[in-house]
C-alpha cells in the first residue's frame, strides 16, 4: 500500500478514530464527476487495445484524452512515475509501465487510469482482450469482476471492512482461485491514496466499521495460481511468483445511507470486456 497523504480538506467533514475520513452530501457530486471522467476514458479506450499495439500507444491516448477533457493525471510525477496509466499484461499483476512492448492476440491487460478533476480524484481500472481470450482467461476475467461485485453488495453503513474482504476471498477461493494479499484498496477524495487500506480479503465482523460519507476503492486482484508476487527491478512492475495469469478490476465509491454510490460506473456499459452491464 502507497504511504498516506495529507489530508487537505481538512475543513470537511471528520476524521474517524481510525484516521478515516467522513465527507459531506455535498462531496458525492466531485466524486461523481471525477469518476465518470476516468470511466470515460476507458470506455474510449476499448478499441485502442488489439493485437499488434503497444502499451505506450495505448498510453499515449489516456494523457492526450485525459488532457482534452480538462483534467490531470494523478499518477504523471507521482513518486517519479511518468505515465497517464498503469497497464498490466497476462501475469502482470499491477503497476505495469506502458512502452514499446506489443500485445499478442490472447493477451490479457488490466489498465489503471485516474484522474483529477476540480480536486476530486476518480481511480478505476478493468481488464480488456487483445482478440479472443482463451476460455481459461476468460473464467479468471469473469470471477474476479464477480468478485468485486460481491464485495460492493456488502458495502452499507454497521458492515466492516473484514465484511468486504471475506466477501470477495470466500468468492474467488470456491472458484479455486487465489486473492493477492501484497496489494489493496484506499481511502480517497482530495487525495490519492488515504486510510483505511482496504484489503481484499478478511474475516466477517473484523476491521474498522462502514459510516456513511467513507470514499475508497475495492480492487480485488485474483490470480489463477498462487496468491504470491514479486516486484521487477523497475521498482514498479508487480508479477505473479508462479508467472499465472492474474485480473484485477477497480471502482472507486461512497458510502450512502442504505448502501453505496459507484462513482466509476461506464457511461457505455463497457466495464467487462465483453461490453456486460457493470
């Protein structure tokens, strides 16, 4: 987990004993907007990804778009990064760095895109094909976007975080897939990365309690094969250890009064790779 920022909207809202942040009504609308602009661009995005096309090309697009629609990159200069995107390829698990390299038909690519838009930051990120995936590809893509769906239907106000996590583990591990454990979930708003960490897997009941105005991402990432990872000598790149295909699908959301608002919705309905209503 990325070390946490200053908080600077500390006029807002309050800080729970836990060091979580409670926004106000009014703050739903900038999460919102910054959301559906990060949705945008990976709606747009789709037909950029083929066989034959290289992840710089394909970054390449998300600084030009991201730009064009009047917003910033939250990860250009972030901790020396120079991308408007993490793409992560096949056995990659996050953080892969865009560049010359080409996508062969079959590969299987998670892209990482935030944004700020009017200091709000929206952070999504789902998986696309380059051509056919492979039917055991596909059933990895399938269970991990289910996976972070179960783990948005325990979001309400009284459940915990453990409720999160053990939704999404107990899912992925009846599908005899494992849940990497090296990386999770943040708090978010004003800034990028903020309490609490929010892990993708855990015990029901367990962890801090869910209170309306909390804003932060789940983003499961479910391997075919061991949980393990390692990071290249890039000092960003993460990799499963066994070199299995992983998938990782994000939404960025808020807390509501009887559940939770996804702020990262696809304004096409295109957030699986085969266009399925998210």
């Amino acid at each position: 987990m990325e070390p946490m920022e200053p908080d600077v909207n500390k006029d807002k809202g309050r800080v729970t004993r836990d060091g979580i942040r409670i926004y106000q009504p009014g703050d739903f609308a900038g999460m919102h907007a910054a959301g559906q602009v990060t949705a945008q661009i990976l709606d747009e995005v789709a037909e950029h990804v083929f066989p034959g096309q290289t992840t710089g090309a394909i970054d390449d697009f998300i600084r030009k778009r991201v730009e064009e629609l009047g917003t910033t990159s939250a990860t250009i200069g972030y901790k020396g990064y120079q991308h408007a995107s993490c793409i992560s390829v096949n056995h990659v698990v996050c953080h892969g760095i865009p560049g010359d390299k080409k996508v062969k038909d079959g590969d299987i690519l998670n892209i990482d895109v935030t944004v700020i838009k009017d200091g709000w930051f929206g952070d999504s990120s789902r998986m696309y094909v380059a051509g056919k995936m492979s039917r055991k590809a596909e059933r990895l893509v399938q269970v991990t976007h289910d996976a972070l769906m179960k783990g948005i239907e325990a979001v309400k106000p009284g459940n915990t975080f453990g409720d999160i996590g053990h939704a999404i583990q107990t899912y992925a591990e009846s599908q005899r897939m494992s849940v990497v454990r090296d990386f999770c979930g943040h708090g978010l708003g004003r800034v990028f990365h903020a309490p609490p960490n929010v892990l993708h897997y855990g015990r029901p009941g367990t962890r801090e309690v869910l209170e309306e105005g909390m804003f932060f991402t789940i983003e499961p990432m479910i391997n075919l094969g061991r949980p393990e990872t390692k990071v290249l000598s890039d000092d960003w790149t993460a990799v499963t250890r066994d070199k299995s295909l992983s998938a990782q699908f994000e939404h960025s959301i808020g807390v509501t009064a009887d559940g939770c608002e996804i702020f990262t919705l696809s304004p096409g309905n295109m957030f699986h790779p085969t266009y399925k209503t998210a």
